[in-house]
C-alpha cells in the first residue's frame, strides 16, 4: 500500500520532444486512479516514470513521502501489467509467475502458497504448466495480472491491460479488476484510452492531452462538468455537441442565439455568465440531455428544430443526428420507441438547467452553479 | 502427401516444373561427382595407374581408420573446430550485446566489423602470413617495441596452431556477431522490462531471459561454424601447409594431399566420404533445430 505524489514531472525525449509536462498529482494510498486520454497523450509515459522504466527528466516523483526518482524499479516494489502482458515466453505460467518471487528469494513453501491462491482467485490453476503461447489472450492477461499479485507490491500499475481484448471479455475483465481492488484496497493506475473503462473503474479519472493533465476528478463529477471543450468531447459516446452561439443579454435575461434556435439562460445562471454578456460562446449540450418529448426534458425544456439525418437503432437507445436550420449538427441520445425517420423535420427539447457554456477563446468551461 | 483434388495435383506438377532446371544442375554439379567419388573409395585408384580394375570394397576405408596421419588430423581438426568456434563464440556473443546497446555510430561498427568477412581466405591468408613474418613482419616489430618476441609465429609447431587458430577468429568472428546480434535485436523487449519491474538486475536478466530466449538462434550459429570450420582448408594451404611437421594439418588439407600428392585417390575419397557423413550428421540435426526456430 503506498500513496504516490508527482510533483511537477515532466519528461524530455532526447530528441528534444517533451512528451510529458509539468505534472503535478497525488495519489492516496489505496486509490484506484484512471490515467485517460487520447493515444500519444503522455499517459503511458507518466505511468512508465512511475514504474522507473522512464528516467524523469525534471520534477520529484514520491512513493510514500520518499523521493524515488533514482530508485531502480526492481527497488520501487511496484508492480506493472503491460497492454501486450510481456509474459516471459520461455517460462510455463508457473514459472513466470514464480520469478519475482524467487528474484526476492522468497521460500519455496511461500512461493507455493501465494502461486496456488492466485491461480485459484484469477481461474488459471489449471494452467499452470502451460506456456503462454498456449493461452488464449484472455488467459495471458489474467497470468500477467497473477504475476503483478503474487508479488504483493505496493501498487498496481495497468497499461492498457483489457485493450488487447474482444469487447465481451474487456466487460469481464472490467469488472473483475473493480472487484480485486475493492478487495486489496491496493492503489492502482489504470491506463486507458477507453472512456467506458475510465467512467466505471476509477475513483478519479485524470484525463491528459499533449503531455498535460486537463482535469482530475471523480467520474461524474468530470462528466457533468468537463474542465473543457477536449474534455466534454472526449468524455461519452455521442460526445458533448458543442455549438457556437452568442450571449446577448435582453430585458428577459440572457439569452443564447445559436445556429438555427435561440434559448433563455435560466435566472440562476444569470449572475455567472452576464460577464460574458455580448461575447461568443461554445454552447455544449449532451446527447442525452436532448428529448423528443417536452415533458420528458423537464421543467425548464426549450424547443429546438432539427431535420433528422441518421437514425441509429441502438436496441436499448437510439441515436439521431440532426441539423438545425442554422447548420448546427446535434446528435440526440433518445428512446428505442423514438419514431424518427430519415429526412423528417421534428422538434428536440433541452432542459436549460443542464446547460453548459464554454469561453470561445480559452475553450475552458464558464463556471455556475448546479440547479438540481 | 496425397494429392487430393485435381487443382492441388496441378500445383505439384507445376511445382516439379518449375524444380527441374534447379534439381537437375544440383545432380549434375553436386550429385553425381558425389556419387563417383563414393565409388572411387571402393577401388584401389590412384593417379599413377588410374583405373577401376581392382575392387577392394571397405578396404580404403578400414586403412584411413588404421592410418596414424588421418587420425591425427582428425585429431587436430577437431582441437581447431573446437578452439575456434567457442573462442568466436565467446568474443562474437560479448560483441553482439555491447553492440546491440550501442545506439550511436551501430552502423560504422557493424561496417568495420564485416570487413574481415567480406575478403576472400586466400588474401586473409597471405595478409597475415606477411604481418607474421619473423623478421618483416609487422607483428613481431610492433611486440619489440615492448622489448618482446620474437616468436616464430608459424614456424614453431607449439604456436603455430594457436597463430591459424588466431587467424581463422579474425576472419570469421564477424559471422558470429551478426548471427547473434541479428538473434538478438530480434528479441522482445517487454519481458525485459517485466524483468526489472520483477526486480531482476542485469545479469539476472541475462541469465534467465536472453540466454533461453537466444538458444535456437545459438544453436544455429554455432552449428552453421562448426560446419564451416571443419572444412577449412583455405587458410591453411596459404599459411602453413599443414606445419611445421604435421602441427596444422586439417583433415580437408590432409585429404587434399593424399588425393594429389600423394596421389592416392581411392584412398582419399574414402576419407571424404567419412568426414561426408560427419558433416551430414552434423547438417541433418541443424536442419532440425533450424526447424525449431
């Protein structure tokens, strides 16, 4: 059990390329944090300074308090699962999982006893003498997390370990890795480029763009107020639709004129974006948040006037993307009963109280209060 | 293999097609004086009265066994494979890991490193009969500045052998590197660094990760010397025919000789024929670690 603490870490290619910049983070002792964003991001990275597989060209890098930046990895007492598990490929699964153990001179007895209950709790005691390329991917991903485990360290770190998996066992294994952390209570990093597995998994998600951190914070809490336009689009399928719009202030209060459909800004938010007042914005509405009914959007729904374009039949939930008369794609996250065609003009409704407003220029979000 | 349908009987028939003009210059160059020679070594044939008059059966072949010369140049052939092959081993496997670590100037190294392999074992031969001279040699100049030598490089029978020995891992311990580095920059680099993070240092990586990971590749190369080692012949021929006395005497030389100087020649095709089967031997479980890879 360790906490970790980065304090402005940054790494420098030799090539002169930054690829991770100025990261400042703490993690707490038993937190299962979620490193997200796209790929080359720098996340993979931050997570490899953290293993001491990647020297750290400035900045300390702290493991329970002690600076650990010149520590050989073999000293950090950390474990890594690596998206392709890097099983050693001449050693049966025994053996693989066995050499941490031996490397620390651990008893043979001991060595025994934790291989046996690992194997059992991961359903590859039947494997054990099997080599890896005899193993399915699922099996070698469940033996490289059995070699991380047995080796009891002080935190996990997951490089895009479920990545090499079909969707059905990536779903399995999701859940199997939020079970073992809840009970190791063990921290662990996951690195993902997967939101799906970045919303579930996480306590915090700490999403990274170009080498630097872009917000940290528990899943919800990112999804309802995304630190920016990169964030909102990249958090979610459909992502955020996000629109230019103008906030002009009239006698009734603000109000947003966007392609194709104007709406009032609810009174509370009044005081939070009036500075804005007169400037252009970047609308953002979520999918979901868009109904076809007006009750169904709630009490503070706007209409708004799209043409239908594309109707997809989800099965639980039907995606529509559409376009308003001012050219304004929305995508539209609404019922399996929905009766959109192709082609057909309707009416969307949207609830002003799940607006959100971000600066044009800085394309960072326009802080306001939550109306619940 | 049975052909099964008539679209694969007509690749097999388009596949012998396509073999013949291959397979029929093989027999021709390679099969055939084989052949004649293995049935030379059943006659008494000699260059003085060449003719196939008197069959003496294994008799060529009992007498090569009971001829003190070719078991001694057996003998010495094998110390030579022996000495030159792990010695090469040793330095071309040091080489190729300092080497594959190597990120700066890896080219220029491997260029200077493939010189030597790339000229013929004549010149090879007669550079270094030159750079050893006794008296003119530049070796035995260079060891006087140190107030050394000289040494008599190959006309003494105690160093001689180690001085063609020397040569022969100058010349070749390039293949060696390359074979091994080329095995080497082969290798996946994730369990290495699943090694560290498992807390293993250097050596134990090495020990426990490249050398069972690099032991087809080992195999091979270390087979693919032997073979080539045993019929040097090359080297010798220019350097030291065989001496002083019989201290160099290779089996391919020796055999060389009794076919041509002595002008025994039923008698040396069943010497070739033996060290054939040796070498055969020697392919046939090459062939099959090559298979393993």
């Amino acid at each position: 059990m360790a906490s970790i603490e980065l304090r402005s870490v940054s790494k420098i290619y030799d090539s002169g390329a930054p690829a991770v910049r100025n990261i400042n983070l703490d993690i707490a002792d038993g937190e299962f944090m979620i490193f997200l964003g796209p790929s080359g991001c720098g996340k993979s990275t931050t997570l490899r300074m953290i293993a001491g597989l990647e020297t750290i060209s400035s900045g300390d890098l702290l493991i329970d308090g002690v600076r650990v930046n010149d520590v050989d990895p073999a000293r950090r007492d950390i474990a890594i699962v690596f998206q392709n598990y890097a099983l050693y490929p001449h050693m049966s699964v025994r053996q693989n999982m066995a050499f941490g153990l031996k490397l620390r001179a651990l008893p043979a007895r001991e060595i025994d006893r934790r291989i046996g209950e690992i194997a059992e709790m991961l359903d590859v005691a039947h494997l054990l003498d099997r080599r890896p390329s005899q193993l399915s991917g699922g099996q070698r991903q469940r033996v490289a997390l059995g070699r991380a485990l047995v080796r009891e360290p002080r935190a996990f770190l997951l490089d895009e370990p479920l990545s090499n998996l079909d969707a059905k066992l990536r779903a399995v294994m999701r859940t199997e890795l939020i079970k073992l952390h809840r009970r190791l209570r063990t921290t662990m990093i996951h690195v993902t480029h997967d939101q799906v597995e970045a919303m579930t998994m996480g306590q915090r998600i700490c999403i990274m763009r170009e080498g630097e951190i872009v917000q940290v914070g528990a899943p919800l809490d990112v999804y309802r107020d995304p630190a920016d336009t990169f964030v909102a689009s990249f958090l979610a399928t459909p992502p955020m639709n996000l629109l230019t719009a103008r906030l002009d202030a009239t006698p009734d209060g603000l109000r947003l004129r966007a392609p194709g459909f104007e709406i009032a800004v609810p009174e509370p938010f009044g005081s939070a974006y009036a500075s804005h007042a007169g400037r252009d914005v970047i609308l953002g509405l979520r999918p979901e948040d868009l109904h076809e009914q007006a009750a169904a959007a709630g009490p503070l729904a706007q209409p708004i006037s799209v043409a239908i374009e594309t109707v997809e039949a989800l099965g639980p939930e039907t995606i529509l993307t559409t376009k308003t008369s001012g050219g304004g794609d929305l995508s539209a996250r609404v019922s399996e009963r929905s009766e959109a065609r192709i082609g057909q003009a309707r009416t969307l409704y949207f609830d002003t109280r799940h607006l959100h407003l971000f600066d044009a220029q800085t394309t960072k979000l326009l802080p306001r209060i939550h109306i619940h | 293999m049975a052909a099964r349908n008539a679209i694969q009987r007509e690749d097999r028939r388009f596949g012998w097609m396509l073999m013949t003009p291959g397979l029929g210059l093989l027999a021709v160059v390679i099969g055939f004086p084989i052949l004649w020679a293995l049935y030379t070594s059943l006659f008494d044939y000699t260059l003085i009265m060449p003719g196939y008059e008197n069959f003496v059966g294994a008799g060529n072949y009992v007498r090569a066994f009971g001829d003190g010369e070719f078991i001694h140049a057996a003998k010495v052939t094998l110390f030579f494979v022996l000495a030159v092959v792990l010695i090469e081993f040793a330095i071309g496997f040091l080489v190729a890991l300092m080497l594959n670590d190597t990120e700066r100037g890896k080219n220029i190294y491997y260029l200077i490193l493939l010189c030597p392999l790339l000229m013929n074992p004549v010149v090879v031969g007669l550079i270094w009969r030159m750079f050893l001279h006794p008296t003119l040699g530049i070796v035995n100049y260079l060891l006087s500045l140190v107030h050394l030598g000289p040494v008599n490089w190959l006309g003494d029978a105690g160093i001689a052998f180690w001085t063609v020995v020397m040569v022969d891992i100058w010349h070749q311990v390039s293949f060696m590197i390359v074979l091994l580095l080329a095995g080497l920059s082969a290798l996946p680099k994730e369990p290495y660094e699943a090694a560290r993070v498992d807390g293993a240092s250097a050596l134990q990586s090495f020990w426990h990760i490249t050398l069972p990971l690099m032991r087809p590749v080992i195999v091979v190369t270390l087979l693919i010397r032997v073979i080539f080692a045993i019929k040097t012949y090359d080297i010798i021929y220019i350097m030291t025919r065989g001496g002083p006395g019989i201290a160099t005497d290779l089996v391919s030389y020796f055999i060389y000789r009794r076919a041509f100087v002595s002008l025994d020649l039923g008698e040396a095709c069943a010497m070739a024929g033996i060290l054939l089967i040796v070498v055969i031997a020697i392919t046939a479980y090459l062939h099959r670690s090559m298979r393993a890879l």
